[in-house]
C-alpha cells in the first residue's frame, strides 16, 4: 500500500507490506490497520530519520506558533443533553449548525442530516446516548454499574453467553461497524480531577517546551511505554519521542492544554478537588470495536497525543491508572451513517482538539469506512425494542414543541395585538389632548373677548 509512490518511500518495520512518504502524515486509510490513525506512533526505530538519526526538533517553538496554537482553543459552545431532552432533531440541528460554520450548506444538507440521524438515534438505547452526550458513560458502567447501561458491556452472570445481551455480544464479535468512543477515566470511571488536569497541563507544557527543570519528568514520560528509550542528552537534542521531530504536534499540545485550561475554568473553585464533570474524549470509527481496543492495549493504533497525555498521567499519578477507556455508542446500519456519525459524535462528546480532546485530525476522512448487508438486518433484529420507544419519545417531544409553538406563536400575537391597541390608544389620547387643547384656546378667548366688551 503505497500513499505517493513517486516519492521517496520509507518502510514501516512493524507492517513491513506498508510504505510511506516521509512528508504524509496520515498514511492509513484503513482504521483496521493497526496504524491507521493519524500521527499514530510507531516503534522507535520506525521514529529514525533516514541519516540514521532520530527526528529532533528545536525547542521551544517560536512564540507566535504558541500563540496562533493556544488561540484555536475554545469552551464547547453547547450543552448538549439538554437538546437530547428536547427531541433528536433539535439535537442534530445545533451540531449541523455547528459542522456547518463559515461553509456553504443548503436546507437540503440538513433535511438529509435529520433523515439519516432519526433512525441512528433511535437504535441507540437512551441512557446509553444521553450519558455519552454528558460523558457519564465510564462512570456508570465501571462505578455505579447502573442497570440501564452495566448489561450493554458486562456480561450478565446469570445467563449463557447465546442469552446475553445483543449490544454485548455484538460488541465483543468479530463484527459490528461501530462509532466507539473513549474517555480519559480512572478504574471507576471519573475523570481525573481538575488539580490533576492543571499538573498534567503544566507538566506538558515543560515537555515542549525544552525547559531543563522538567528533563527528568520527560524522560520518564518518554520511556513509560518503553525504558531506556531516552535520556536527558537525547531531549537536549529535541528528540522528544512523542514530538517525532514535528514543530505541528508541539503546537497541538499547546492547543491541547489551553482548551484543557478553558474547560478547568468554567468549573467553580470550590469544586477543584472534584472529577472534570465531562470527561475527556476520543471518538473514532471501527469495523470491530474488540479488536480495536486489543490493539489500543498494544499502544497501538493511537494517536501519539493519547499516548502522550497517558504517559504524562502515569508518571505524575501511578496509583491512580488513568487511562482512554473505550466505549461502543452506536452500530452503523447505512453508509450515510458511516459519512455523519463519527462527526456528530465527535462534536457532542467535545472530543476535538481545540475543545481539550485527543482527536488531531478532522473526523469522517476514512475512505474505507463502509458498512456491510448484514448491518441492517442486524439492527432491525436486535435494537427494535429501543427504536420503538426513542420514535415513540420524538413523537412526543415534537408535538410538545409543536404545542409549545402554537401557544408561543399565540402569546406573540396577542402581545403584537395589545402594542397595536394600545398604540392606537395612545393615539387617540394624542388626538384627544389636541382636541381639548384647540377648546381651551377657544374658549380662553372668548372669555378675553368679553372681558374687553
């Protein structure tokens, strides 16, 4: 597989039928490969430049790079599970709004957005959609193993393994396209706390930035997957194993750890010590979300700015074993889906980048996501339980909003109604006033007139 074969091509040692140009930074278009994703990290000989020598790169990076970086940093501009409260399609309509910003895109574009996404929604169990959307997911499977959801990803002791659930079974098979997403969560599933977040962006931002007083802690961020991989004389050199050389993955941290910033600030001082309320998120594509997580467990088929913040979390809290933790929130039916899902879950889980997420590269860009024939039949099968109740709940909610229209559109009209009434009252006391004034003068003059008599 070759991405530009009429440049200077080098060889991936640890799939040996891949080359590559040394310029693309996403040679993978298969997110089964195990090194699809894009900037995914290789092993470290893969990391050696042609000459023979490591990449390295010249820290810091210029200041105006920081800053254009830290600028595309930005608060997520909705809450999402509020919308979820009002219907799907007020759901679908903010995040078209959103995907759509400064491009051009019809009414077309999104009465197509609406009929695809209705029936994804709707096969996706509700507890399972709503905490995906306020990232408790982690937290009630792995914490509060909540009924609603526990079942969908645990195995039911109870039962023969042909007895459990079909969303389980589904997704521990060799088949299954699927949107899966993965937080940053503990062993029960609650994000790190915001005190930990700020010593992690802290930590990050000595690692980019070459500062000798934090060599030591780079080092050992660099060989958690790996000892004696590098070492100070290596780092002074800018061979920074997660940077490969890259001045563009130095910005991305920068642009990583002010969104991480801006998402720690809007949570109230006194609730420091506490979890991130919203987790954060990586959200991705895959034929088979089982044999995706084995390889995330092998390093990889991850992105090196997962693995970065993983190592930086492992050094500065061992005990605490924070890590991307992954979570299948919907199967994939039709090929539309597979063209809108992973956007639309990528924005509403905040998992971009410049919203303090670990995705780097635009969503949506895997050629070869597909779906197969047996993926409807599937779903009909097996989710008609949940259609059937989430079509039923939009029907509802939409003819609340429907009411709720109706009765707006009536208190607008009877309040345009009682401004005209009151205008033309206020018109008529005008007249009236020039009335009463134009009697006064006639009378005062009379009264003047026969004075004078």
């Amino acid at each position: 597989m070759e991405c530009h074969p009429t440049r200077r091509l080098r060889v991936c040692h640890t799939l040996p039928h891949v080359s590559y140009c040394a310029d693309c930074t996403s040679p993978f278009e298969d997110d089964d490969d195990p090194l699809r994703d894009v900037g995914a990290l290789l092993d470290s000989s893969d990391l050696e430049a042609d000459e023979g020598t490591k990449p390295h790169l010249s820290l810091p990076i210029v200041s105006a790079i920081v800053t254009v970086a830290e600028n595309k940093a930005v608060v997520p501009p909705f809450r999402w599970p509020p919308l979820l409260d009002r219907s799907f399609m007020a759901l679908t309509d903010a995040i078209f709004f959103e995907e759509t910003r400064g491009r051009l895109a019809t009414d077309d574009d999104l009465i197509k957005w609406r009929l695809t996404l209705l029936p994804l929604y709707c096969s996706i169990p509700r507890p399972v959609l709503a905490a995906t959307l306020d990232g408790s997911l982690p937290h009630k499977v792995r914490g509060l193993k909540d009924p609603d959801v526990y079942l969908l990803y645990n195995p039911d002791e109870n039962k023969a393994e042909h007895e459990q659930h079909p969303w389980y079974l589904r997704n521990q098979s060799s088949e299954g396209y699927a949107i899966y997403v993965r937080w940053l969560v503990d062993a029960q599933g609650l994000a790190p706390t915001i005190e930990e977040l700020l010593r992690v962006v802290d930590c990050l931002r000595n690692y980019v930035a070459g500062n000798v007083n934090g060599m030591q802690t780079a080092v050992a961020i660099d060989n958690v997957t790996q000892p004696d991989r590098s070492d100070v004389d290596a780092l002074v050199r800018g061979e920074h194993y997660y940077l490969s050389g890259k001045e563009q993955r130095a910005a991305l941290v920068y642009t990583w750890c002010r969104a991480t910033e801006l998402r720690c600030a809007s949570v109230p001082l006194a609730d420091r010590t506490k979890p991130l309320p919203k987790p954060q998120s990586y959200c991705g594509y895959a034929k088979t979300v089982s044999k995706r997580e084995k390889s995330y467990k092998r390093n990889q088929s991850t992105t090196w700015l997962v693995m970065l913040v993983e190592a930086a979390c492992v050094v500065l809290f061992p005990d605490r074993h924070l890590r991307l933790r992954t979570y299948t929130v919907c199967y994939l039916a039709t090929q539309d889906e597979v063209d809108l899902a992973e956007r639309i879950f990528t924005r509403c889980t905040d998992s971009r980048v410049d919203h303090g997420g670990f995705c780097v590269a635009a969503p949506g860009q895997c050629s070869s996501a597909k779906v197969d024939d047996d993926s409807v039949r599937w779903r009909e099968e097996n989710l008609a339980e949940y259609y059937d109740q989430n079509m039923l709940l939009e029907r509802e909610n939409m003819r609340a909003t429907e009411n709720k229209q109706e009765a707006d559109a009536a208190d607008l009209a009877f309040i345009a109604e009682f401004r005209a009434s009151r205008a033309q009252r206020l018109e008529q006391d005008e007249a009236d006033e020039e009335s009463w004034a134009q009697s006064r003068a006639y009378f005062r003059k009379l009264m003047e007139d026969s004075d004078d008599e």
